[in-house]
C-alpha cells in the first residue's frame, strides 16, 4: 500500500506538531514553513486533522494548535484515516456484503472493527 501525498503531508504534519508538544501552542503557517509544505495544504490538513480529534485549535490572543492527545496515543493509521476516510483492507470490511465464498471459516473477519 503506498500513501497518497495529503496522507503523506498530514503525517510530516503531525510529527512536526508532536515536536512542539508540550510547549507553546504552533500555527499552521509555523508547521508550513517548518516542514516545507505549502501553507494552503498544511490548513486543509489542520482543517481535516482536527475535525478528526488529533489536533486542537484554540483562536484568539496565545491560540493556535497543539496536539489533542499525548503523540503516543495517535496511530499512523489514526492519521491516515482523518485524510483518507476509513481503512479497509477487504471489500466485506468496507461494505458490509457477505457474498465472500471464504465467509463461513474467515477467522479474520469478527476482528474488524
């Protein structure tokens, strides 16, 4: 599976927030130019990241983004799925059909989400 660029840029992103954390609040024109990223996509991606509950963006006078929760706690597939939408590997996964001639002794299947 290769990533498409926005999953890619979200998780240059992502890592360059981290390196803030704990520290003052970054805006998305420092994560801009900290990652060489063009300041319109990094804004989508703060935008789609923090719709997602990764990021936090606090406006005003001191405001700006931080990460919502400790970096730890935030997968890659956590932050591909905030850009791309949800991950599925089989098409039962992504659709909920059940015409997959190997159904009856999937072992996999129950543990999906």
């Amino acid at each position: 599976m290769r990533l498409s660029s926005m999953a890619d840029y979200a998780v240059v992103t992502m890592s360059a927030a981290a390196r803030h954390c704990g520290g003052d609040r970054v805006s998305a024109a420092q994560l801009a130019a900290e990652t060489n990223l063009p300041a319109p996509t990094v804004q989508k991606l703060v935008s789609l990241l923090t719709r997602a509950g990764l990021l936090r963006a606090t406006r005003g006078a001191g405001g700006g983004l931080q990460l919502a929760r400790p970096a730890a706690a935030i997968s890659l597939a956590d932050i591909v799925e905030a850009v791309e939408g949800p991950i599925a590997l089989t098409t039962c996964v992504d659709t909920g059909r059940s015409d997959c001639a190997l159904e009856d002794c999937c072992s996999v299947r129950s543990h999906w989400p």
